[in-house]
C-alpha cells in the first residue's frame, strides 16, 4: 500500500486534470492493487457470510471521480480509496456492496486517516424506526457484544455523528441507553496507522476488526431482515 499512499498524498497536492493524466498509469497500478486487496477481502469474507459471494470488487469499490455538479469544492477527484462489502438485499440484482442497504464493512485508505467501519449508514426512516426499537428492547445484547475482549479491541460504542438532540417521540427518554436511541446511523470505526496499512499481514488485521464488528452487523441485520 505503500505506493498507494504516496500517489493519494501527491494527489491531495495536485488534484487537476493534468497532473492525473501525467500520473495515470500510477493510478491503475493503485487501483488495481486495491481491487487485488477488495477481491481477497471478499473471499475471506464469504468464509463467514456466504452471501458475500456473488460480490466483485467493482461492486464494492467507489470511483476516484468526484461529482462536482453541486459543490463549492471542484476538485475532480477523491484523495482517497474506499471499498464496502455488504450483503445484498434477496431478489434485488446489483444491490450489494457499495450499493447495499444493510449494514457491512468498510476499508478506507487515505495517508494519515486510515480507518474500518462497520454498521448500518443513515437507514431510512421506517427501519431507522425499527432499529431503535429493537435497539430498545434489546440492549442487553448490544452490551455483551460491545463488553467483549475481541470488540474492545477496536471499537469502544457507536460513533457520535449525525445525532439528534433529543430521543425521538415514541421512545423511553429515560433508557439506560438513551443516547443510542439518538442516533440516526449505527456505525463503530477503528483507525489504522499508515504503517499498519502497509505491513504485509493488513488484511489479516482487517479481519479481526471484522470478526471483531459481526455481532453488531448480525444483529442490524436481523432487524433488517423483519423489516
């Protein structure tokens, strides 16, 4: 990944049309590299969740291109590489991965903010409704699975962003966890330093963080799953 994260930071200098085009053929030696890295992420993956395997990296990987139509920042390009395993939604053609609606895994490579995160991202409103109620009745559960050696780890609660000030109308203020019933998505994120990114054994470390994740994911998803 080294080469990778020297090309981003170079990018983030010279993020113009003409300095990529110069440096293009560094692009697709990083992008493909990164999709080597998506392709044996999912293979490992599917050892634990076999609907993994109708993905491709394509599916899971977002372009470098950004879309500038509505925004002040016109730079043409991501300084970063993200990629999004996740299950797809049964019946549905090509809505797995970066696509998907349930909660999955998330690698991103960028220098000096490398990170993984897992969850379910800004579900709509109705299951955004069902997810607190379970959340509610159920957060014994959440408990073990965040108390766990192997979670605490990684993770330590919910990541705070993105939340409401107040716990909805309908649900109990006074919950022990009531600051879990604010939250409008339920994702956790770990970070990585540059130089764990480059080790050789990264992806191993990616999936602890994983296995370390799928409780939580287990448990979005069975409420996804009676939604």
């Amino acid at each position: 990944m080294r080469e990778t994260l020297d090309f981003l930071s170079e990018l983030a200098l010279h993020n113009d049309r003409e300095w990529f085009n110069l440096n293009k053929e560094r692009y697709l030696r990083c992008h493909k590299r990164f999709e080597t890295f998506t392709a044996q992420y999912i293979e490992r993956l599917t050892t634990y969740e076999p609907t993994f395997a109708t993905l491709t990296p394509s599916d899971c990987i977002w372009r470098i291109y950004r879309d500038i139509r509505f925004r002040v920042d016109k730079s043409p390009y991501k300084t970063w590489f993200g990629t999004y395993p996740a299950a797809p939604t049964p019946g549905v053609p090509h809505s797995g991965g970066k696509k998907s609606v349930k909660a999955g895994y998330y690698v991103h490579i960028q220098p000096g903010q490398c990170m993984f995160a897992a969850g379910m991202w800004n579900p709509q409103p109705e299951l955004l409704k069902e997810l607190r109620q379970e959340i509610q009745a159920n957060a014994d559960e959440l408990e073990q699975i965040m108390s766990s050696r192997q979670w605490q780890r990684f993770f330590t609660d919910f990541d705070t962003y993105n939340m409401l000030k107040k716990v909805p109308a309908g649900f109990d203020a006074n919950h022990p966890h009531a600051d879990w019933l604010k939250r409008k998505a339920f994702t956790v994120s770990t970070f990585f330093s540059d130089e764990q990114v480059c080790r050789p054994d990264f992806l191993d470390l990616v999936m602890e963080a994983t296995l370390a994740a799928k409780p939580l994911n287990d448990f979005l998803n069975f409420t996804f799953e009676l939604y």
